[in-house]
C-alpha cells in the first residue's frame, strides 16, 4: 500500500512536472527543490507519498467513485464493440485479399503453363524426339559423353589402387 501510495503520487507529479517546468525552470533553486520534493515522498520518516495521498487522492477518488466504475463499464463495452466491429472487418478483408490471391494466382498459373509450347515441355521430361532442335541433341550427347569418360576414369583408379 505505501508503494502504491508513492507510485500515484509520484505520477502526479511527473504529470504536473511536465508543464510546471516551462513556467517555473528559472526560478533559482528550481531543480533542487524537485530532488528535495522527491526524496521527501520517498522517505519512510516523513511519509510525505502517504501524507498526500490520504489528505487529497482518497477522498477525491472516494467522491468520484460511482462515476469512475461507470466510465469503466462504458469503456468495457464500447472496446468490446470495437473489437467485434474491427474483427468482422478484419476477417472480411482477409478472406477478400484469399479470394483475389487464388483468382490471380490460377491466372497465373494457367497463363504460365499456356506459355509453354510442346518442344518446352519435351525438353524438360528429357525426351529426345526429331522437334528437338540438333544443337539441344549434341549438348545433351557430349555432356552424356563427359560423363561416361569421367566415370570409366575413376573406375580405373579405384581397381588399380585395390591391387
């Protein structure tokens, strides 16, 4: 309770801190009365957080009560309805951006495959049919030939380091 005490007081202060300073930061001893102010507040011999609050916080809090747990209730349910209203939205936007990307994306697909042309698609499977143009034939053919000549050569090696 007397950190709790600290911590609001301590807030209200930083709070009216931040627009006492541009009134008051020239008056002489300024800074060093905040440092006293605060070690005051935290001192456990002069209670000063604790003093503050019970002479002022509590009792305005205490004639304020119904109307704060009133604005809570309100708050609760508008950000209920909020969050329900953002989630329809949310989910409406997300299922439109699935539904455009599936279009688009068979789209896509279907122009793609389109743009293959059947002399495409047999050189991909490896088949070698006459509509292969001669030089995709000799490439394929002497990379197959380096190939076998580097496999023999190994072959070799390996029998004669056995023996």
């Amino acid at each position: 309770v007397k950190w709790m005490m600290y911590w609001i007081i301590f807030a209200l202060f930083t709070t009216a801190e931040t627009f006492t300073d541009i009134f008051l930061c020239w008056f002489p001893f300024y800074y060093e009365l905040k440092i006293a102010f605060v070690a005051w507040l935290l001192s456990p011999y002069t209670k000063g957080s604790s003093l503050l609050y019970r002479k002022f916080v509590h009792p305005t809090l205490s004639s304020k009560e119904k109307e704060i747990d009133d604005c809570l209730v309100q708050a609760k349910d508008r950000s209920y309805d909020a969050l329900v209203h953002f989630g329809k939205r949310g989910l409406n936007v997300a299922a439109t951006a699935a539904v455009m990307a599936a279009s688009k994306g068979q789209g896509a697909l279907s122009e793609r495959l389109r743009s293959f042309s059947m002399q495409d698609l047999s050189t991909i499977r490896g088949d070698s049919s006459s509509s292969v143009p001669p030089s995709v034939t000799v490439r394929t053919s002497s990379k197959q030939s380096q190939s076998k000549a580097s496999r023999s050569a190994s072959e070799g090696t390996g029998s004669s380091g056995k023996g």
